[in-house]
C-alpha cells in the first residue's frame, strides 16, 4: 500500500482522488457509515470550484441542488452593509456555492472509486500508528469486526481537530484562541422570506443564515463556554434572542422545542507547529483547525490535499522513499496562507466578534457599502474567493 488516508473529509477525499487519479494505490477510511452529518462547512468557494474545474467535475458538481453567493453582506439594525463583491473575480468562477458537504463529498469520493487503486473503508477508525525503525509504517483501525491494520508507505491524518492520530504522533497544535462557540439550528424557509445567506449582527448578538430553498440552516454565536449557561435559562433564553434578531421567524420559532434541536459547534482555532514525522503527515483540520469566520474551512483543506499531491504523488506512484525533508516543504509551503488566514479570523474575532458579543461594538455605525471602498473591496474579494496562494492541481492522470 503506497499512502493510507485517515479521514473522509474534504482534505482527505480531495488527496485521496487525486492520488488515485495519478496512479498511486491508496486508502480511505471513514469512521462513520456515511457522509449524512448536519452543520458541517458547506461553502464551496472560487478556488475549490477551478479545483474541480482542473479534474473535470464542475459540471457535476453544478448538477447539485446549490444556491450562488456573489458577495457578502451583514445586516444590522440600521439596515444592510455589503461586506465584499465577488463579481470581477479573477477566474471563472466569482461566486461562492452554498451545497450540503456530503453531497460534495459523495462526488469526490465517487469520482475517486473509478481509479483501480482507489478503496473506500466506511465505519472504520484509525486508532493508533504502526511504528517500526523511528518511521511511520501504517495505521491500526478498528471496525464492527474487529481491529485491523494498513501498512503504508505514507501515513495521512486528515480526521479532524481531534486528530487521534495526531496525538498519537504526539504532535500537540498551538491554540490562537477563540472568544465564541456556535449553536446551530434549523428552522422552516416560507414565501416572503430573505433569498440570500447573511451574517445578522446586533449589540449582544450575532447570527448566520444560510438559505437551505426549504429551510434556514442557522448559526446562532454565543460567548466562548457558554452553552451550559444559555441552557440553564430554559429554551426562551435561546428562542427570545433569536426571534428578536430575525423578526420573520417569530412564527415558527417553537419548532425549536428544547436543546435537543440543536448541535453546537465548540469553535477551535489552533495549528501544528510541526506537521509531520517519518512516514506520517497532517493535513486539513488535523494540522490547523480553523475559526468559522470567512467560512474557508474546506477551501484550506482542499489545497492542502492539491499541494500534498502534487509535491508526492510521483515518489508514492514509484514507491520512492519519502524524506521528512519533503514533507516539511509541504508544511512550509501550506503554513504560509494557514497563518495569513488564521491571523485574519483572529482580527475578526477579537475586533468584531468578541466586543458585539460583550456588548462592546455597535455595528450600525459601520459604512453602508464597503464594497464602493476600492482597496476595501478587491482584498476581501480576493481573499475570500481565492484564499492565500491557491493551489492548482499539476499532477497528470495515469495512463
């Protein structure tokens, strides 16, 4: 086995296909039976979408029930604030597509399940590293029959911010710190309703709306730990605020019966100060668990896995050794816009985020349009739409 990959989301999927895509044999394992989780990251933004574009999947991809996004706005409570313009984009794409992450993860893994080396493990977890000689030599999973163990050329963790394989590599992230967890939600979408997705921002409050065409996906902000104490108020706590911040969903605010309708996202902003070991590397969540602010989350993961690929893809299809040396490089190369990203989520949150929550912003006194504001509009266009150093995908399919 050439490369064996911890984790069905979006960083190991992408490097999964793509490896296959070049000839390597690989496997993927997901600890789940399926990819069906609500309130999971389900922005596809410009640089994902000319990612799927270079293998050949756009087409499919748009066949997805999704809605368009060409800019960003913030709605306060003396009116609405455009927050980045998407259109003039460099590219082809100049739109952000809001679509369910198990769909986009069904068509990566399907397109991926083609290639002859590709194999999918469902409902399996990787558990602990295979260890010989000072190298990583594969990974141990366990499923409904029992344990079983990978032997692998190169081992990827792509499982997430709670990485057990990272731990197990005793690679421990630096935590950047964040000041808010996230309830999500949802609740019915009716005639008369808003069309597109927003971020709505008052003193004491904040909430995104994402428009799901038969219902609002909601993300309602809270202090950093706080759920325990917003649950103690008994649910009013939590519908009063809501109702109050998006009045036309007042009528239907009591299908949130109680705490069991909703999931909370406890947020993690941290990263790896060292991806790797011999034999083994981190990518996605595993390495930089990302704040939800710019919602990029996916989009980073997606070019570490095109980055990975491109830079192992011919060593693993020869069955080359790889050095810890390359590896590093792969973490140099993918630190740089993790930094960037994570320093930019970081001014977000502590400048905008934490004071409205704590009552210390008012955001009706913000610029109505700071997309009319030149340099205010193409940094944030370029930043959310293409990210930092957007990767492109290099290596050739197999023949």
């Amino acid at each position: 086995m050439s490369c064996v990959i911890a984790g069905g989301g979006p960083a190991g999927a992408v490097l999964a296909l793509l490896l296959a895509r070049a000839g390597v044999e690989v496997t993927l394992l997901e600890k789940h039976g399926d990819f069906l989780r609500d309130f999971r990251g389900d922005t596809i933004h410009p640089s994902t979408l000319q990612v799927l574009d270079e293998l050949g999947l756009v087409t499919e991809f748009l066949k997805i029930p999704h809605r368009k996004a060409y800019g960003l706005s913030m709605v306060t409570d003396a009116g609405e604030i455009q927050l980045a313009n998407l259109r003039g984009l460099p590219g082809k794409y100049d739109y952000i597509a809001f679509v369910p992450q198990w769909d986009f993860l069904q068509l990566v893994t399907s397109a991926a399940g083609k290639y002859p080396g590709f194999q999918m493990i469902m409902n399996a977890e990787a558990h602990d590293l295979i260890r010989e000689s000072g190298r990583v030599r594969g990974l141990y999973y366990r499923d409904e029959s029992g344990e079983h163990e990978i032997r692998a050329d190169l081992t990827v963790a792509a499982d997430g911010r709670d990485s057990q394989l990272r731990k197990r590599a005793g690679l421990v992230p630096q935590d950047l710190g964040a000041p808010m967890d996230v309830v999500w939600f949802r609740l019915p979408r009716h005639d008369g309703d808003p069309e597109d997705t927003f971020l709505r921002i008052t003193v004491g409050h904040m909430m995104v709306a994402i428009n799901r065409e038969s219902y609002w996906q909601l993300a309602y902000l809270i202090p950093k730990g706080g759920f325990d104490e917003l649950v103690r108020g008994g649910i009013d706590a939590f519908r009063e605020p809501v109702a109050k911040s998006l009045p036309w969903l007042a009528d239907r605010i009591g299908h949130i019966g109680s705490y069991d309708d909703v999931s909370v996202l406890t947020v993690a902003l941290n990263r790896l100060r060292r991806w790797h070991r011999p034999g083994f590397l981190c990518i996605g969540d595993a390495a930089h668990a990302m704040s939800p602010v710019f919602g990029v989350g996916i989009n980073l993961a997606v070019q570490d896995a095109v980055a990975t690929a491109n830079l192992l893809a011919g060593s693993l299809r020869s069955g080359a050794p790889i050095p810890e040396s390359t590896l590093h490089l792969l973490q140099k190369r993918r630190m740089f816009p993790t930094r960037v990203t994570q320093a930019a989520q970081r001014v977000v949150q502590n400048r905008v985020i934490s004071p409205a929550l704590n009552r210390g912003f008012d955001p009706s006194k913000l610029p109505r349009n700071i997309t009319k504001i030149p340099l205010l509009n193409r940094l944030p266009r370029r930043f959310i739409g293409l990210g930092v150093r957007p990767e492109h995908v290099e290596v050739p399919p197999s023949t």
